[in-house]
C-alpha cells in the first residue's frame, strides 16, 4: 500500500476511491397509451426527475402502447416481483384491490378538479395504504379522468340512454351502471370501436375529450354528452418486491419524483381536456350539457350501493370520500 501511495499519490489515491461510480439501479415503467398521452408525459417527466435527482445513478425506461403487456398483465408481473412500474387508470386495479371497486360507483365525484383535491389528502392516502397487501405500493396519483358518453344521440336525461349501444370499460360499476339507465353496456375492444362507430353497429362510446379528440372519435360522432357519470383515478404504482430493495435514501428519491412528476402530469392532463374541449367545438360536435343530470343520478342509485357492498370495507371508503366532498364545499 506504502509503494502504491507513493507511485500515484495520497490525492490521487483518494480521488480514486471516491470517483468509483456507486451501485446503479435500472427499471422499466409500462403504460398502455400512446406517447402524446397523459401517461406518457407523466412517466417521462418521472424518469427524467429522477435521473437528475439521483445524479444518473438510477435511470427508468418507459414503455408505453402495451409494450410491457396490458393493465392486468403489469398488475401481475409487479404483484409477482416481475414488473417495476406501471401506471394504470383504477378500474384495470379492481380484480386485485378489491377496495378499489368503491371508484367505480357512479357519480362518486362532482369534477377532475374535485376528485383530484380529495385525492391529494387523508382519503387519497386511506386507499393508497391498502396496496401494499396486495404486493403493489402506489407512488402517485395522476389526475383523475373523467368519461363522457359520445356517439350518435343527444343525451338530456336518463330516458335518452335507454336502448342505446355503448362500448363502455370492462369493470363491474361501468357496466351496471349503463345496463341501469337502460343502454346496452356493449363490450368490445376499444380499437374496433371506431369501425364500428362508422358503420353503425353501435351507437357510442365513452372516454376523455382529449382521447375523443386524439383516436379520431370526432370523426364519426355528432355528440359529446357532458355525462361524467365515472370519474376515476388513474395512480403510478410500483412493486412491493422492487420498492423493499430499495435503500431509504432510493425511496426517498423515488418518491419526491414521482409527486414532481404527478403534479406536473395533473396540469397536462387539465391542458389536453381543455383543448379537445375546443377542437370539438371548432370541428362542430354538439357539446351537451345535460339538462337533467340528476335523473342519471338518482337512476344509478342502485348501482351505488351493490358496488359498495361487494367491497371490502366499501361503506368506511366510500363514506370518506362523501365526507371529504362535503368538506371541500362547505
């Protein structure tokens, strides 16, 4: 050690052995969308804070489009330890957290704004604690997103849903809920709803303003029904088995990023609606404000209570969020 010091220096000696580069982590974070979506602006954003937070030692690669699977597929590979990250609208999340069903009981939330601010305090904490029994830990909650009925029909009250076609999610709450207003809750994937918009084998669908506006709808729709009967949280979420490896001082980075990075994909989020909310209007689709909102309401009553009972502990969540909107109004 004496020869060596000599031959390079005590300084350089020193340098050598603080300039090692330390232990780097790599991970992946899948989505399902396209890369101009919210997701993908969103997992961008936290892969880029991250790496500047962590002085490059720990990199995330997005994929978006389904390239690391489908909702499902990544909720069992991070359940199993095989999948890093994901982002994932609720409803994808419900066969695993069961709670999670109280989100699909219609007309839970009055707004994105709304939901949003419930989200970011006691009750969005309440729900993102139970995940870790189920091998997930929830990072982050991205704006929640609103669905709107579109299609063919002008829809004023719940009469005017009655007999219509509607591709709606795949998740218990959507399709109650429009088999109760009297639609024909049709399932189908999303990418042959289109095509089947064009030729008339259905009568509409449901989705966000800028989706609407991004996958074309705009073209072979004449209305856009400001429904908002589901409003639901999408969330950033990471393996249990990939977050207990992690060091106290990787969480900590993790974490502080990924509510950068959420924040950030709230704004984008609140950007893209309002702006399909104006190409709709110049394109010339009929922006319909329901005139009888509340006979949609009281028409998925019914639907409120199954769904809250067929979750666990569904009546303490779902009487938080209740709580915690007649808090915000007051």
């Amino acid at each position: 050690m004496k020869a060596f010091k000599k031959i390079i220096g005590i300084g350089a000696l020193s340098a050598l052995m603080f300039s090692a580069p330390s232990h780097a982590l790599n991970m992946d974070v899948g989505h399902t969308l396209t890369t101009d979506s919210p997701f993908h602006v969103g997992t961008q954003k936290f892969a880029d804070i991250l790496k500047e937070k962590s002085n490059g030692k720990i990199t995330v690669t997005v994929f978006p489009h389904s390239q690391l699977g489908g909702e499902l597929t990544m909720i069992q590979g991070a359940v199993a330890g095989a999948t890093d990250l994901f982002v994932t609208g609720q409803p994808a999340l419900n066969n695993v957290v069961k709670e999670f069903l109280v989100f699909d009981t219609p007309f839970l939330f009055d707004s994105v704004q709304q939901a949003n601010e419930i989200l970011a305090g006691p009750v969005g904490d309440k729900f993102m604690n139970i995940l870790p029994k189920y091998g997930l830990v929830g990072l982050g909650w991205f704006s929640a997103i609103e669905r709107n009925v579109f299609g063919n029909r002008a829809i004023n009250s719940a009469d005017d849903l009655k007999g219509m076609k509607i591709r709606v999610i795949q998740s218990p709450g959507y399709v109650e809920s429009y088999k109760t207003l009297g639609a024909q809750a049709t399932p189908m994937a999303y990418s042959e709803l289109y095509l089947a918009l064009q030729q008339k084998v259905i009568d509409g669908g449901e989705t966000t303003p800028d989706q609407f506006v991004s996958d074309k709808f705009i073209e072979v729709s004449k209305y856009f029904n400001m429904t908002h009967v589901n409003i639901h949280p999408a969330l950033l979420v990471m393996s249990k088995t990939r977050w207990d490896s992690l060091s106290d001082d990787e969480r900590k980075i993790v974490k502080e990023a990924a509510d950068e990075a959420m924040a950030y994909a709230r704004d984008y989020y609140k950007k893209v609606y309002d702006e399909g909310m104006v190409t709709m209007k110049e394109k010339g689709v009929a922006i319909v404000y329901p005139s009888d909102l509340d006979s949609l309401v009281q028409a998925t009553r019914p639907v409120v209570k199954k769904l809250i009972g067929e979750a666990p502990n569904g009546q303490a969540l779902y009487d938080a969020v209740i709580a915690a909107k007649a808090s915000a109004k007051k």
